[in-house]
C-alpha cells in the first residue's frame, strides 16, 4: 500500500472515502495477524502506513462534514441582505 495524500483524498466523495476506509481496515488487521503469526517485517513496517492512512481518510471525511455543516448553518444564521 502506498501512502495515500490528503490532497488526493479530498477530490473523492463520501462513499469512495468510505469504500476505502473499510479497505484499509480490511489490510490492516491481516497485517495485525501477520505480525502475531510472525510474518516479515516488511509487513510489520505497513502497519503504521496503513493506520496513519485510515487517519487520513478520517480527518478528510470529518473535515468536509464539518465543511457542509458550517456552510448550512451560515446560511441560515445570517441575515439576507434587503434587496
């Protein structure tokens, strides 16, 4: 797995997030098996790859849901302007 770019995350939607975040959970606890099982290390060096990389398919998703929050409530809260 090569180390995913935040700014490569942000151009997908929710649910690419989502499909990949669950891949990534996926990859990760068969590398926590092989590391019980005593498998290379190559493996056991992707484990902080991989976890750092579902951080950041997390920060992205919350990141644009506090995003659209903001932007609904500010619309909302503001008063329109008189025409």
């Amino acid at each position: 797995m090569v180390k995913i770019k935040a700014r490569d995350l942000r151009g997908k939607k929710k649910e690419e997030l989502l499909k990949q975040l669950d891949d990534l959970k996926v990859e990760l606890s068969q590398l926590r098996v092989a590391k019980v099982t005593g498998g290379a290390a190559s493996k056991l060096s992707k484990i902080r790859v991989v976890h750092k990389s579902i951080a950041r398919v997390l920060t992205v998703i919350n990141q644009t849901q506090k995003e659209k929050l903001r932007k609904f409530y500010k619309a909302i809260l503001l008063p329109q302007p008189p025409e």
